[in-house]
C-alpha cells in the first residue's frame, strides 16, 4: 500500500503558479537550482486593477500579479499621479468619490430670446 499524499503548502502552490508567468529560460534556471517557494514568490507583489483610491478591491479578482521591476516601478507612479490628481479636483469640487465635476449651468435670466422673423 502508498503511503497517504502530504498537504501542498499554499506558499508552495501559489509559487508554482507564478513560476508560469516567468520566461521559460528563467523558469527552467529556478527549478534547476530548486530554490525556495519563497524566492520565487519575492519576484511578484499583487496591483489593483481599479486603483484602490477609486473603490478597488483587495479580492482576488480585481488584483493582477505583477513581475516587480522598473516597469512596475513607473506604472505605480502613475497610478499615485493619478489618485492625487483625483482627490484634487473631489477637493476643489467637494464631490465625493468616482464623481463627475459638476459643469455650469446656463446663467438664469429674465431676457427672452428674440425671434427673427422670416424674410
């Protein structure tokens, strides 16, 4: 008789899965080494797919994991760009949040329009 299967921790779970976002050749290099759980997973951090200034989530499905680096660097300065030039204009307009800055309306006058008669 086997002997029972052990649990897969979800560290090592949650690594493997990763592990398929990587290029092949560093995937390859990772297993041929057989580096820890751990190291792989230091090489991603979760991003909000709607920012969390804008009434995002932090469930599952509004996260994307995302290959730290220059280029994460730079997009996450975006987005903070983009966040506090949203709570700029809500503090200018005192609207509360994911609300559209109210237009001007027509100034409201007595004056009738004058009708030009047909030639």
């Amino acid at each position: 008789m086997s002997k029972p299967r052990q649990y897969i921790p979800l560290a090592e779970r949650l690594a493997a899965a990763l592990a398929d976002l990587l290029p092949q050749a560093e995937r390859d290099a990772l297993r041929a080494r057989k580096v820890p759980a751990s190291v792989v997973l230091r090489l991603f951090t979760p991003d909000h797919n709607i920012l969390h200034a804008f009434g995002g989530s932090d469930s599952w499905w509004n996260l994307t994991m995302r290959r730290r680096g220059p280029e994460l660097a730079s997009k996450d300065k975006a987005d903070a760009k983009v966040a506090a030039k949203d709570k700029r204009l809500r503090g200018v307009t005192g609207n509360g949040p994911r609300q559209q800055i109210p237009r001007r309306a027509f100034p409201k006058s007595n004056r009738q329009i004058r009708s030009r008669g047909f030639q």
